[in-house]
C-alpha cells in the first residue's frame, strides 16, 4: 500500500542552525532555503541526499504543532516519517477504515501534494505522514 519513504521530520529549535550543522559537518551541499508553511505551522528546509531527504521543521507561528514537541525535546529531534501514497483520499479511507486515527484532513503539505499524519499511538508510538506523490517525477 506505501510507496517509497520519502523524508524523515526531524523538528528543530533553530533551523539556521540546523541547515548549518548538515552542510557544515555532515558536508551536505544540497539544502533549500527555508519556507514559511503557515497552514502547518512550520518553517521547513530539505537536506537532498541520494536515498531521500530530511525535513527540518521550526515552529512557524504561536499555534504550530511542533511547539509542544519541542518543549519537551529542547534540542529538537526526531518528528515524524513520511510515505509516499498513490492517493491521499484512498489512502487515508484505507487507513481509518482499519482503526488509525487520521489526524486532519488531505492538505497541501511542504511538497506542494496532499498530505495526512497518522496518529503515533496507532503506530508504535512513530507519527507517520502520508503524501501523495507528485504527478510528475522528473
Ligand atoms: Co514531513
């Protein structure tokens, strides 16, 4: 039913930090500018690394989801893992129909496709994206 893994959310305090710890010391030379995704709640960057990327998310704005994360996790952390699905709407019918809880509705996630996050106490404890994956792969 998933297709590929397509980034892991890892939730940080400072992205110009983080951007700078994963091109300074991890030696990644692919990162894109950070964007604000205000519907989210978050100001994210993609570090592009051959076998997928990682997402790192800062609070944007007073209500973001990853405030809480953060209060607990000062330093950031691992967030969240992200699947590619053929279709959202499918997908996430699939899943609530087998007990997940599907945590909002389809919505334009950092990728510009529709996105969903699975409720982690239905998943061993792990937040799982789904997205829908880009019509056109280049
Ligand atoms: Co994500």
């Amino acid at each position: 039913m998933i297709g590929p893994l397509n980034h892991v959310g890892v939730a940080v305090p400072n992205i110009e930090k983080a951007i700078a710890f994963y091109r300074d010391i991890m030696g990644v030379n692919d990162i894109t500018e950070p964007k604000d995704l205000p519907p989210q709640g978050v100001t994210y960057a993609f570090v592009n690394l051959p076998s997928g990327q990682v997402e790192l998310i800062q609070p944007y704005g007073e209500k973001s989801p990853i405030s809480k994360f953060l209060k607990r996790n000062p330093k950031g952390g691992q967030h969240h893992i992200c699947f590619e699905v053929k279709d959202i709407h499918e997908a996430s019918i699939f899943m609530a129909e087998r007990g997940m809880r599907v945590l909002n509705e389809p919505r334009i996630g950092a990728h510009g496709t529709l996105v969903v996050f699975l409720h982690p106490g239905d998943s061993g404890g792990v937040l799982i994206e789904l997205m829908e994956s880009p019509k056109e792969d280049h």
